[in-house]
C-alpha cells in the first residue's frame, strides 16, 4: 500500500498590499496544477506576519518530484488574471516515499529568493531536512511566459529537480530541531480549521492588546470558508464608542507602519533594491508641502547642554512643538563623530558614539514623535569622512563602519584610501576620480568620492538603515556645495524619504553700497541645484535670508520686490522648493557667522510664515527665547494654516518703500501681510479681519462668510385662529405617511422595513437622517 504525504508551506512574504495574500500553486494537481484560480491559499496574522502558512496538501507519497511557485492576488482568489508571480525559475521539491506510511513535509521560502528549506518527518520518528536552490532552467509559467496546457505538467528534466538533501541526523519525535531557524516549531497537521484558529488567536491576542478594552468581535468567514481578517479585526460597532475608536485605530495605523518598518529592516539585506524601495515608499509615504512646518532640533551647544542625552530634552518638549504647529524636526548628525558637534563623522553605523545620546535613545525619540505625528529629518553629513585608522603612511583614510550586530551588513562602509578623491590631503593615489569642477572644497576631513559606485552602495544601505531600524523620515543635507547635486538625487532615489532638503549656501553679491539689490545669480545657483538633483531635494532659501535680514536691519523693505515685481528671493522662482528660514546653528546660536538681526527675528518669522515656501525655525527662537515669542511664531503659523495657502501660493506685492512692505498672498488672496516702522492703515474691513499683529508687523486673513441662518419657523396658528374640527382628530399613522425608497448604509427603506426595525433601529436611523435634513434646508435657504 502507498503511502500519503502531507505538505505544508511556510512562505516569508511583504510583497502584498491590503485585500491581497499569498498563494502557492504548482505542477501537481493538489497545488493546482499551475492554475491560479486553484492555488493553495496562505494564512498570516498581525502577530507573525510577514510569515504566511498554507494549509495542508495531501499528496500520493509515489508522486516523486513537484515543481512550484508563489504569487499574490486578491485574497478571494477570484481575480486569477491579475496574479502576481515571483520571478526566477520554479522551485523544485522532491516528495519522500512514505512506504506505507505517513509522511509530514514542511517547505519554507521567501518571496524572491532562490532558497528553498524543508524539513521532513515519517511515521517511524525520524526527522530529516535539507535545504537548496531553485534550478537555473525551466521558466516559470507566469505572465512573462506560456502557461502549460490545463491538466499538463511543464517539462522538466533531471537537471532542473532539487534533488533530496540529507542531514544525516535523526532526532526522536520529542526532540524535533528546527533546522531551518524561521522557529516554527514542530510539524502538526496544519488543516484549515486549525489555520483558522490559530489565526483567530494570534489575532485576537495582538487586538485586545491594542484596543485595550473588552469589546466585541466576530469570527467573519468568506464564502469560500477562509479567514476574512480585514472584517475579523472590526469590532462592533454597537458596543464602542465613536472617539475611542478614533484615538484606537490612529494606534493601531501607528503600530502596522512600525510592524511593516520592521518586516523591512529585517528583510533590507535579501530584497531587491527596487522591491525594497517600492514597499519603503508605501510604508514612508511622501510629505504634504503645502503643510510642512520645519524646526531645527538643536543648536552648536547643544551636544553639551544635553548632558549626553539631548535626545530626551527635545522628547520632553513634543507638546510645545505641537503648540507651535511642528510637523517636521531636524535632528542633529547622528553618528560618531570626531567633533562633538556630529560633523565630522567617522563610523557612519554607530549611533552609539554620538555626543546627542544613543541608539536607544534616537529610537526612542523618534517614536515618541511619530505618535504625535512629527516626522523625524536627519542631518547626513556625507561629503566627507573622518577615518578611524591610519594607512601605512599615517594618513587617516581607513574607514570602519561601526556596525556590530548586522552580519548582513559586514564589508558596508568599510572603505580605504580608494573612497578619496584624487588630489586629497588624504588620498593614497588609488581613488578613481578627482573632485568635479564645481566642487567645494572641505580641508578638515577627507572628501569622498561619490563618483565611485561602491561609495554609492554603502550610502544608500546606511540612508535605508537609518529609516527602517532607526525610524528617520527624510533627509537634510550638508555641505552640499561639496559634491554633485546630481548625488543627492541619486541618494533620494534610493532610499525614498518623505522628502528632503539641501544646505548650498553660497556668496551673495556686494557692491560699494554693501549687499547688491540685485541677487539673481545667487537664487539661480540653487536652483540650478535643485534642478540636477532632479527635483528630488528642496533646499534652505539663503538668497530669501540675506535679502530679508538686510532689508529688517537697515529699514530697505524696497528689497522684498524683485525687478518683476515678485519676491526676491528663491520663493518668487520655485517656491515649492524652497525652505525659507531666520536662523541656523551656523548663522546664529554661538556660532553667528551671519546672524538675523535679534530684535527683528519676529518680524522676519512674520515674512516667511505668510509667504510661499516651506517655513522653517530654530530652536533658539522657539525654546530659548521664551514664551512670547513661542506664542507669536505660534500664532503666525495658525493664520497660516487657518488661510489654507498653499506652498506656492501666488504674491500680490501692494508696497515696497524703505520703512513698508505690504503684500497679499494666495489666489483669491487668504493673507495680507504689512511689515515695518510706517503704520501701513487698516485694511478693507468687509474683505480682511485681523489674525495676528505685534512690533512691526501686522497680519489679516480673509473673512469667512458666516453660515446663513436656517429660516425661522412659520409660528403655530392660535386656537381661535385654528379651523374647528369635527370630532377626534385622527391619529396619523405610518401608513398614512407615502414616500419614495431609498437606500442608507445600503439598506433598502420601505414601508415594511420601517415597521419591521425595533426603537432602537429607528433611533440610529433619524440620529444619521437628521442632520441631512437640517444640512438639505440650509442648503434651500441659500439659494433663495
């Protein structure tokens, strides 16, 4: 008598997007004979996903070698024709002779990889495993390939099986070993009932968990008798409250972006870059920039006053940033470091070294800002690189990276004399490529070549690490100046941030009167930049700062309006890309190499929060200099918001005089904002109401037209006016009452459904009708 063998899979998996799972079909006709719309269906839960189980496949121990494939499509399996296979050629398995027997065999795989790992147990005890690759010939029969006739096995040959691999060691039943080290313990029969209660106790374990409260929930199966997860998880919402919900499912996005950064982190080292950067992007997303409200984290002291923990000062303030109107922050260089500031970096993997704290904490940091929804934008100082080692000859150019516990990571930014540029200080001779023509030049450290593609490499594996393990969002790079624009483009197409700005500070230009009126060469150096990045980064609006601060300090508000009547600055070219700012920790802190004027700061947070651009601001300005002025930057950036002007919002500039500069922003104009000594008059009062004012400045937002009343009730006749009735009057009843049907929440109303639903059916039902129909008048009396 032949035996029978039961096969499970174990498929490690991120390629699927919501309603999606993961399939296995083969070319027997238990895993459905390369049939989609016959494949084997995978099972997962929030607690072990990206694993996903399959349930068991009983095949004829005699069936010898079976080829397959895993894809994704919709989790009904009901849309075969838009399945998505894995590349590369089919897996290869060998089903053991069972002799009678029953055999148990699991299968593990991961999406994309050629690796296939199993592990076998036969009704003697014996356990056995193996593990080997996919065989290089036999095309797998997806889309990019013909199909093999229904009820047809593809071709094979001998070559293309993966022939059985003995371990050699054999345990009793009590001692099964997991060779395959995904921990997924013993073998058990893996039917669909027990799927389904697996699942349901992973699952209901992970929600109770999150929803923190009893509640309840159902079991939802799909026709086909499978686990409908996305349904499974809803709680009734019969026995909840609406805000608790609210407050409960933003916890639990939160804990599914953390689960999906996560999987990433993990898999990071054995995906394909695109596939990598695909779900990164997904998981990532891209900013708003008609919203970002940009604070710098820090300032030149303050790897000091943290006291080597500056990461929990800015944790201890979220609430204030909140205040304010925070969306992103800037946090400092957060690698070791051989100047405490951060900016001359050594090992670019240990976050451990930094002077602003440790790993830990960075972590930590940043997770507290994502609850409170704030990006998190790290400083990526990678124009040069200060070695850890010395070459042969004493120079500094040895490179070690830092990173101890990744072995997936061994080899990446470790670099040698070969990472410099040509003609360095530091350079051995053996770089490929001397600096670019315009490239800046750095004399503290060594300037790496980022023309060297293994360069590239190992910083797009750090960009990616630094979001995925440690949580970053986006990027802010120094000391741009020093390398090709077209570099940081390719950095940003390799890592995905949800956006990112470049620090290109540059010479403006003077004349004998000082600064020049005229500073368009200095905003076409940006935005050439900008351009050879291919749009991938923004940058800090230096031409915007200079002009403005020289304008604030010498009363010359004429300089606000270029030749065309438009800003000056990088905002009147491309505003959407360009981050407008007072101060930074070079320009002001302790450093002050170019410094805003003090008691005009306000009035300059006054320009750049009311005009196109990203507003950016410095944590001196918000949390050095005290409340009132916190509160003023606060209120600026409400009326901002409140107006809804978009990024690149169009400016109507009404008044350039020395002592006052008056403009009015946005299409229909939603800002009018006057600057100076001069008092500039009241504005229309029937157009503008005041949003914020204080020394030299005043702000108006435009007025919102004011709801139109609901028209007031026809008053009741009085019994003497009233006609007499004869008799009892008639009680009116629900057959008196004649309407059309419609349908709400996709129930059908009719006469006989109204009858047939309980009070408290009707109560919800006119609860939801009720304000539509108070919604239905006022709409009425604005048309009259």
């Amino acid at each position: 008598m032949s035996g029978t063998c039961d096969l499970t899979f174990q498929i490690e998996c991120i390629a699927t997007k919501p309603g999606e799972a993961v399939f296995v079909v083969g070319s027997a006709p238990e895993i459905g004979a390369w049939d989609p719309s016959k494949a084997v269906p995978c099972l997962t839960s929030p607690k072990v996903f990206p694993n996903w189980t399959s349930q068991t496949v009983t095949l004829p121990a005699n069936t010898g070698n079976i080829e397959f494939k895993v894809l994704v499509q919709a989790a009904d399996g009901k849309k075969p024709a838009s399945a998505r296979w894995e590349g590369g050629p089919n897996r290869c398995l060998t089903i053991p002779e069972g002799k009678g027997g029953l055999v148990q065999l699991s299968a593990s795989c991961s999406w994309g990889l050629p690796e296939v790992t199993y592990r076998t147990k036969l009704d003697g005890g014996t356990v056995g495993g193996g593990q080997g690759l996919r065989p290089e010939p036999t095309p797998a029969p997806g889309p990019a390939t013909e199909e093999p006739k229904k009820g047809q096995e593809p071709k094979k040959s001998a070559e293309t099986l993966m022939p059985r691999l003995e371990t050699g060691v054999h345990f009793g039943l009590e001692e099964f070993v997991d060779e395959s080290g995904d921990s997924l313990g013993p073998l058990e029969n893996a039917s669909s009932s027990n799927l389904l209660r697996k699942a349901s106790r992973n699952h209901s374990q992970t929600m109770a968990e999150r929803m923190q409260r009893r509640s309840s929930r159902h079991l939802c199966i799909n026709n086909d008798g499978m686990l409908n997860s996305d349904m499974s998880r809803v709680p009734s919402m019969m026995l909840i409250d609406a805000s608790e919900l609210e407050e409960d499912t933003k916890k639990y996005t939160e804990e599914v972006e953390k689960l999906e950064r996560d999987s990433l982190n993990i898999m990071q080292r054995r995906m394909p870059s695109g596939s990598l950067l695909e779900k990164m992007e997904e998981v990532i997303g891209s900013a708003d920039k008609d919203s970002i409200v940009l604070l710098q984290g820090f300032n030149w002291e303050s790897w000091r006053a943290g006291a080597g923990d500056w990461y929990s000062v800015i944790g201890k303030s979220v609430d204030k940033f909140k205040h304010v109107g925070v969306t992103d922050i800037w946090l400092p260089p957060p690698s070791s470091s051989v100047a405490p500031q951060g900016y001359l970096p050594s090992q670019l993997f240990n976050l451990d070294g930094s002077k602003y704290g440790t790993q830990a904490s960075l972590e930590t940091l940043i997770k507290t800002l994502h609850e409170n929804g704030i990006r998190a934008i790290a400083d990526i100082v990678v124009n040069h690189r200060c070695g850890d080692k010395q070459d042969s000859q004493g120079r500094w150019n040895q490179f070690t990276s830092g990173m101890e516990n990744r072995p997936s990571f061994a080899g990446v930014m470790d670099w040698g004399g070969w990472a410099i540029t040509l003609g360095d200080t530091y350079s051995d001779g053996t770089g490929e490529h001397a600096p670019g023509k315009y490239d800046g030049k750095f004399d503290a450290a060594p300037d790496i070549d980022h023309a060297n593609q293994k360069v590239q490499q190992s910083i797009a594996i750090w960009l990616r690490w630094l979001q995925l393990q440690v949580g970053f969002d986006g990027w802010r790079f120094d000391f741009v100046k020093g390398y090709s624009a077209e570099y940081v483009g390719l950095y940003c197409k390799k890592s995905a941030p949800a956006w990112a700005v470049g620090e290109l500070w540059g010479d403006m230009q003077y004349d004998d009167n000082g600064l020049a009126a005229n500073q368009d060469r200095h905003r076409q150096d940006v935005t050439n930049w900008i351009n050879a990045t291919d749009k991938q980064s923004t940058a800090f609006d230096f031409t915007t700062k200079g002009i403005l601060q020289e304008a604030c300090k010498n009363c010359q508000y004429w300089r606000l309006k270029d030749a065309s009547g438009k800003p000056p600055g990088l905002i009147g070219w491309m505003p959407k890309y360009a981050v407008t700012f007072i101060d930074n920790h070079d320009t002001g802190s302790t450093q002050r190499h170019w410094p805003f004027p003090d008691d005009k700061v306000v009035v300059g947070y006054a320009y750049i929060c009311t005009h196109p651009g990203i507003p950016a601001l410095f944590w001196d300005h918000v949390m050095d200099w005290g409340e009132h002025v916190r509160n003023q930057i606060a209120d600026l950036l409400r009326v901002r918001r409140e107006s809804g002007i978009p990024v690149d919002a169009p400016v109507k500039i009404i008044c350039a005089d020395a002592d006052c500069y008056i403009a009015e922003i946005g299409s229909p104009a939603a800002l009018r904002v006057a600057l100076g000594p001069r008092h500039a008059g009241d504005a229309d009062g029937s157009y503008w109401e005041q949003g914020c004012q204080g020394k030299e400045y005043r702000v108006w937002i435009h007025k919102k037209p004011a709801p139109t009343p609901p028209p007031a009730p026809t008053p009741a006749k009085s019994p003497a006016q009233a006609s007499p009735t004869k008799g009892p009057a008639k009680a009116e009843t629900l057959s008196d009452v004649s309407f059309p049907d419609i349908t709400v929440d996709g129930v059908k109303l009719t006469q006989a459904k109204l009858k047939a639903m309980s009070k408290q059916e009707v109560e919800q039902l006119v609860g939801k009708l009720e304000p539509l129909l108070h919604a239905c008048k006022l709409a009425k009396a604005l048309k009259k």
